[in-house]
C-alpha cells in the first residue's frame, strides 16, 4: 500500500475515530487516503483551531487527540497548540505534510523545518525519511504521546513518503513501563502523615491523567486530609468534600491559601509548583515538610526539595497511604476558615456580576457537562465559582494561558462527548482569536453553547495596568468589538444580549436547554476585577482585597 493508505490504518488500529485538520498540498496525499475511511474528519478553519479542538478531544475523554497539517504554514500555526499540550500534558498526536526527501533543505516551496522548530513545543518529534521507518514512527508516536507524563508528539512525513508502495506489517510495540514506587519511600510518606498535626493535600492535573480520581477521593475519605487543587486540578475533590478550599495560588481562595501557609506537611499530588500556585517560591508553605507524588521523575525537586519524593503510579501510590490520622483539631481550623472567607455573591446595583452569574451556571449545568474556557478574567472567574464533577468536565488552558483556546477546545470536546452539554465560556478579547471556528460549528451543526462575557476590555492586562502600572491604560481598550450576537447570526447561530441581573436566570435557561448551538453576550461592568490578587513576587500570605469601585 502507499504511506498515505497505512496512515490512515495505524489511525485505525489505535481506535482513532476523529481527526481534525487543514489540508495542503504537502499532505494531500494523506487526504486522499482519509477519503472513504472509516475515520472521521472534521475540517478546522486555521491549524491552531485544528490543534486546539484535538486538545479539548483529548482532554474531556483521556484518548489521545489527533490534528493534520500540510507544510510551512500549516505546520507552523500548531506551534502554539502544541505547546499549549506540553505545558499542560495532554496527548496529541500532530501529523504534518513536508516538501519531498529530494529537496528538502533547498528552501522549497512551503518548506519549513518543522522537526527543529517543534523539539521544543513536543514531547517528541519525527521526521520519517524512509518509508520503512513509517509505521514503527507512527506507533511509537501513539505509545509515547500516552505513556508517562502525557504530551503532543509529531510526526513529519515528507510528500513522497506518503506515495512510496510499500509491504505493511504491524510492527512490535515497544512498552514504556511506569516507575514503581520504592517500598522504603513509602514507609517514609507514612512517617510523615502519622506525625503530622495539620497536612494539606495540594492537588493537580497529574491526577486525573492518572485516571486516578477515585483513589484519591478514597485517601481523602480515609485520611480527612483537608484540600485545595490547581486550575488543572479543579474537578478532582468532589465541591462538598469536608475540608476542601477550593483552588490556591494568585487568584485562589484566601481559605485555601491561608490554610497551605499554616499547614505543616503538604502532600504533593500530581502538581509541579507553578509560579502561579506558590507566589514566592521561598516562603511558599515555609515551615511545611513535603511528600511529592508524581509519575515524571524530572518535576521530584525541580523547584521545591521534598523530604519524600516517590514517582509512580498514583492508581497504586495514593491506597498505599491511605491511613487514619488524627487532626480533628486542624480539620476544625479549616472548616473555620472555610466559613469565614467563603465566596459572597449578594452584589448591589443591577449590572451583571460574572462571579455570581457563573455560580448559578454551574448550579444549572446537567451532570454530563463540560465547560472550556479561555484566558482572563472569566477563566479566573470560573475557575473560583463554577464547581466540575471530574477534571475532564473543565478544560481550560493552564500552563501556557492560550487565549483563543476556548472555542475550538469546546469543538473537540463536543465531538469526543457528542450527548454531553458543552459550554464555551470566553471573554471578548479571547473569543476573536479564533473566531473563525464558528463555521466549524455551523457545518457540523454542533450544539455548542458560548457565554461570551464582554467588558470592552482585555480585561486581566488592565487589571494589572490599573494596580502596577499607575493607570496607565495601554492598548486594553475594545471598545471597537463587533456586534457578537450579529456576527454569530453570520454563522447561523441564534444568541442574544444581557445587560442586567434580572435577566440572567432566564438568559442562562435557555443557553443550556435550546437544541443547537447558542451565543448568550453578557455585558459587564469593566470595572469588575478578580478577587483575591497575590501580586507578583510576593508570598500567598500577601492576598490584595477586593478594590472595585461600586457602579
């Protein structure tokens, strides 16, 4: 068979029904196999979209996601969405076109060279020069994208790669196996959990890729842990979990911060540190001794030096530490403050409040829902008042903070869980950067409902502007938006436009029972910031209030 024919079947062979893409004329071979396959093949109208929504596939079911690209530009314009799945973990599998063996390095027509451009936004890349090498690529992709700590891999295939005949044959599968935890470390981890008087349990993305959710509910019930979680990690504890916070970092609750701060060990799971969660990293739970669970060895001591370190699988980890602790008193402490800084929503005025409108979505949301957001303030926002059955339920993007991702994850995310309701929440900067795929929804008819809060402003980078840069209001201003809900009739979606508190119960009604896709525009006031705010460099104990003037 052709290059291009066995593509498609190593797709097959790995259960791959989905692809999203943008063809071209170094791939079209490829295309040409994909034509009366049994694949599915959604068409994306930029790369990045493309690569996107096979992120928000990937991500809402755990299966690894897959996109196509053609050469030069199509290739380049993954390089955000692939890095995007690095920094967050997430399986992808990017398949892009080249210019022929014999001219590559000739600066051909549409040649790029995607295999050194892409090293460092992959887990790993190929370039397949012999049509042998073909298919053993391709199934080392797929175990490599998977296994470990997951992430996008891409496999470059050269024009008359895709052409050459060749005899196919599956080739044996190389196994990656996961490190086994050391016995001796995890009588240490014990140590530290029985001689504890106030643990906390710092929860991250690893867990739910892991598939590791249920185990840790377990340890928490076993162990009364009190909780807080990561952006990427929100989903995993179940909402009224007794001593859960809710997420910590620069814009995390002051209870969870508050508590992480005073605890006196805290037990790292599936979590690496980020700047973002520890403010300061020197005085980031200071006087807290350290258990660091994680299945990549290289994030063990990264940033933060452990007492216990044990990389393994957490599915085998988490029940062998399960035990009865005494801290009754701290779990008191923690539901205290709990209760004394929990979220207010009773705003006066009648403008609509973002943090309140988002609580009652999450309220309304049908238990099969799945929300994806975009990067600002309405991600902050969602992240602090919306509530996830299970991390898969709520994509956003974390590690790279990728705005325009929202929209096209929603797409793969909608294509993966075709019965689930699946909400877009974006802001108005955000939404433009890949406005694009709502011809995407429009011809796949995809019932994918965008709430689209809309301050006229890029709304975090003037927050910042009004605290650290004196006011100083720097191309933050959109005023200039178009009409979103004119625009979405352009696609042939319905939508409308709210303004006040007293329509929002009705507006978010019918954004989640209509039966197609929907664009609810939620005016705001601009004025609104997210609360509390850890300045940057500055330890998680230094919380700034809220500071909104009151319209």
């Amino acid at each position: 068979m052709r290059g291009a024919d066995a593509v498609i079947k190593v797709l097959v062979d790995h259960g791959v029904t989905n692809i999203f893409g943008y063809p071209g004329g170094a791939i079209m071979p490829i295309y040409d196999a994909l034509y009366g396959a049994p694949v599915e093949h959604l068409l994306s109208r930029h790369e990045q979209g493309a690569a996107f929504a096979a992120l928000g596939y990937a991500r809402a079911t755990g299966k690894t996601g897959v996109c196509f690209a053609t050469s030069g530009p199509g290739a380049t314009n993954l390089v955000t969405s692939l890095a995007d799945a690095l920094l967050d973990s997430v399986p992808v599998v990017a398949i892009t076109g080249q210019v022929s063996t014999a001219v590559i390095g000739t600066d051909a027509f549409q040649e790029i060279d995607v295999l050194g451009m892409s090293l460092s936004c992959t887990k790993h890349s190929f370039m397949v020069t012999e049509i042998e090498q073909l298919v053993p690529t391709l199934y080392k992709a797929f175990e490599i994208a998977a296994s470990g700590r997951p992430g996008p891999v891409l496999v470059d295939i050269p024009k008359d790669i895709q052409i050459a005949m060749f005899e196919y044959s599956t080739p044996i599968q190389e196994k990656y196996p996961q490190p086994q935890a050391d016995p001796s470390k995890l009588d240490d981890a014990l140590t530290l959990l029985k001689q504890a008087h106030k643990p906390m349990l710092y929860v991250g993305g690893g867990v739910g890729m892991a598939r590791a959710v249920p185990q840790l509910r377990e340890f928490i019930k076993v162990t009364g842990v009190p909780s807080v979680a990561t952006l990427k990690g929100l989903g995993t504890i179940e909402k009224d979990t007794s001593g859960y916070l809710g997420m910590l970092g620069m814009h995390g609750s002051k209870a969870a911060n508050i508590a992480v701060q005073e605890c006196d060990l805290l037990i790292v799971v599936g979590a690496r540190f980020d700047d973002r969660v520890t403010g300061r990293l020197a005085s980031f739970a200071e006087h807290a001794k350290v258990i660091h669970l994680d299945i990549d060895a290289a994030e063990l001591g990264k940033l933060r030096l452990p007492e216990v370190a044990i990389a393994g699988d957490l599915r085998q980890v988490l029940p062998a530490l399960a035990t009865e602790l005494a801290i009754a008193p701290w779990r008191e402490e923690v539901e205290q403050l709990k209760a004394e800084h929990k979220w207010k929503y009773d705003r006066p005025g009648e403008l609509i409040f973002a943090p309140a409108m988002l609580n009652r979505l999450a309220d309304k949301l049908p238990e099969d829902s799945v929300v994806t957001c975009d990067v600002g303030q309405h991600q902050m926002w969602v992240a602090q008042h919306m509530w996830f059955r299970n991390p898969e339920d709520h994509l956003s993007s974390s590690g790279l903070g990728t705005m325009g991702f929202g929209l096209p994850a929603g797409i793969g995310a909608k294509v993966s869980r075709p019965d689930a309701t699946v909400v877009v929440v974006s802001g108005d900067g955000s939404f433009m950067m890949n406005v694009q795929e709502l011809t995407t929804i429009k011809r796949r008819k995809l019932a994918v409902k965008i709430l689209l809060i809309d301050n006229q402003k890029l709304g975090m980078v003037k927050q910042w502007q009004q605290l650290f840069f004196e006011e100083r209001y720097s191309e933050t201003d959109l005023s200039d938006n178009p009409d979103f809900v004119t625009l979405a009739s352009a696609f042939d979606i319905p939508g409308r436009t709210i303004t006040t508190t007293d329509q929002v119960e009705e507006a978010l009604d019918h954004l989640i029972s209509c039966e197609g896709p929907y664009l609810l525009h939620v005016r705001i006031d601009d004025a609104h910031n997210v609360w509390p705010l850890v300045p940057p460099g500055a330890s998680n104990r230094d919380m700034m209030e809220e500071m909104d003037k009151q319209t």
